[in-house]
C-alpha cells in the first residue's frame, strides 16, 4: 500500500539523484530510505529508480510519476497547513520565495511583525530568480513568491503589492550633472552597469533602455545590486535602483540616488501563487502584511 512517507522520499531522492544526500536531507539511514523506495516501487510495480556508481538516475517510468507525485504532496501540505493554522488566516506551514532584489530589504520589516502578529504561521523562506521560484510553485515545493509581474504562466495568479518606483544612482562626486530629478531621456547620455542574465531587474532596466532609447551599457555586470552599487561609487558607470533598496544601500556618502521625474519608471511587486490552490484566503493575509511591512 502507498504511503505519504515513500512519496515524501521519493520526491527527495528525485530531486538530489543520491541516495546518501537524500537520506541526510530527510534525516533517516541509507538502508531506511532504500527500503521504503523499493516498497513504493512494488506497490507500483515499477522500477523508479536505477542506482549508478555516481548516485541514481530516475528510470522513464520514475520520471513518468514524479509531477503526480509533487501534485498528490502539494495538495496534502496544503491539508496540513489548513488544519495546522486552525482556522487563522496565516498559520500552519508557508514556503515563501522571494527575488534576491526583494528579499534582503523586505524580510528585515516583515519578520518581526508576521513572528508577533502570526505566532502560529511556520515560515519557510527560498531566494533565487524568477523563473526558479515560478518552476517551484508549479511543481509544489513553493506556496507562493513574490516577484515583479509579468509573470506569463497560466497556471499562475497573483495578488498585486505594490509600485516600486526605479531611482537612478550615480557616483556622488557626478551628480551635479543633474538638475534635481531625472528626466528618463537623459539616460542615453549614462554608462549603465546591468545585473547579469537572468534577473529580472536586468530585464526591468532593459526596458526602461529602451523606451529611453539608452544603448550604452558598461562592460561589468554583477550578481547582485551590492555589488553593482559598489562599481558605481568607484566611478565605472549608473545603475537603476528600486525604491525598497534605497535606505539600505545608498547609505554612504559615495553613491547619489536620484528621482526620476513623473511618470517614473516603475515594477509591480505581486504575490503569485498557484491557480488551483485553496489557500488564497491564506495569501490574501500575507499580501496585506507585506503592503504594511514595506509601507
């Protein structure tokens, strides 16, 4: 008969593809977790998994039943986190992902108050770009992300947040090039430093590029807003920055953070989860503590 517990491993071993790494994950011995993978493959009748000198690969019908399996653990977890919350709207279990050009200046002011408003909501947190936390929603292992729209999968809804306006920052010794706030056709004239591939900040300032018709781009790009602030304060070009990371890293007195002039460029910050969930009620909630926690 099928259990929970062989599905809940079977979804480890799948996505770590070794049998060692897998059993440390889940805490339990190497025999244990090969005992009850070769219990769920009977029950089955299939081989789901082939072991090989360098760990384990998925067999065509293992990889057959993965996405129903992650389907099956998501709607569970949900249950559980249902009846975990007793009734509340944030409570039992709640993975949440967020972008890293939200995360490090956003969970500082939401913490706190969801830990004293929420004391029965456990929160999981995950970082990483876009298209990982929207993957990880669709295969269940996220609840819900908060990522800067559009976000074009079908299967996704989303509850808005918020505007954050971009500001541009330059080297403070070169702001008086600027009369007070900046006109986006003045960005033709800027070297601009650029996250790298894959965020979609870089894909955000791209656009305000091209709409400014700006094609002058410096030959650096960073994997986080740190650094490209870093590389501005030591002269190597500008960069947009979004409203949230403001205060916490335009700090010193090296780098100047301008205005743009209205209408300003902005991103819509969203809480997006899966169309078919039933915990909506649940991020509804969430959504008003993260409007407050940025406000």
């Amino acid at each position: 008969m099928l259990s929970t517990r062989q599905l809940r491993y079977f979804e480890v071993l799948a996505e770590t593809l070794h049998f060692g790494r897998a059993a440390q994950r889940l805490n339990i011995s190497q025999p244990a977790l090969s005992a009850q993978i070769a219990a769920l493959e009977e029950a089955i009748g299939a081989r789901l998994v082939e072991r090989r000198p360098t760990g384990a690969a998925l067999t065509p019908e293992g990889s057959a039943i993965l996405e129903r399996v992650q389907n099956i653990l998501h709607e569970i977890r949900e249950l559980e986190a249902i009846g975990a919350g007793r009734g509340e709207a944030l409570g039992g279990q709640l993975r949440l992902g967020l972008i890293a050009t939200v995360a490090p200046y956003l969970l500082p002011r939401l913490l706190p108050r969801l830990g004293s408003d929420h004391p029965a909501l456990e929160l999981a947190i995950r970082e990483n770009l876009t298209d990982v936390l929207t993957a990880d929603i669709l295969a269940g292992d996220l609840d819900c992300a908060l990522l800067a729209l559009p976000i074009a999968d079908g299967n996704l809804v989303s509850i808005e947040i918020a505007e954050d306006r971009f500001r541009l920052a330059v080297p403070a010794r070169e702001a008086g090039r600027f009369k007070g706030a900046v006109e986006v056709g003045d960005l033709p004239g800027e070297k601009l430093i650029l996250l790298e591939e894959g965020h979609c900040l870089r894909e955000q300032a791209l656009k305000v590029c091209q709409l400014a018709r700006a094609h002058r781009f410096a030959n650096v790009s960073a994997t986080s807003l740190t650094t490209i602030l870093r590389m501005v304060a030591g002269g190597l070009g500008a960069t947009l920055i979004p409203e949230i990371a403001v205060s916490a890293e335009a700090a010193g007195g090296d780098i100047e953070v301008l205005p743009f002039r209205d209408p300003a460029p902005f991103r819509t910050l969203a809480l997006v989860f899966r169309r078919s969930t039933s915990r909506r009620r649940s991020f509804e909630a969430l959504a008003d503590v993260i409007r407050a926690s940025l406000a």
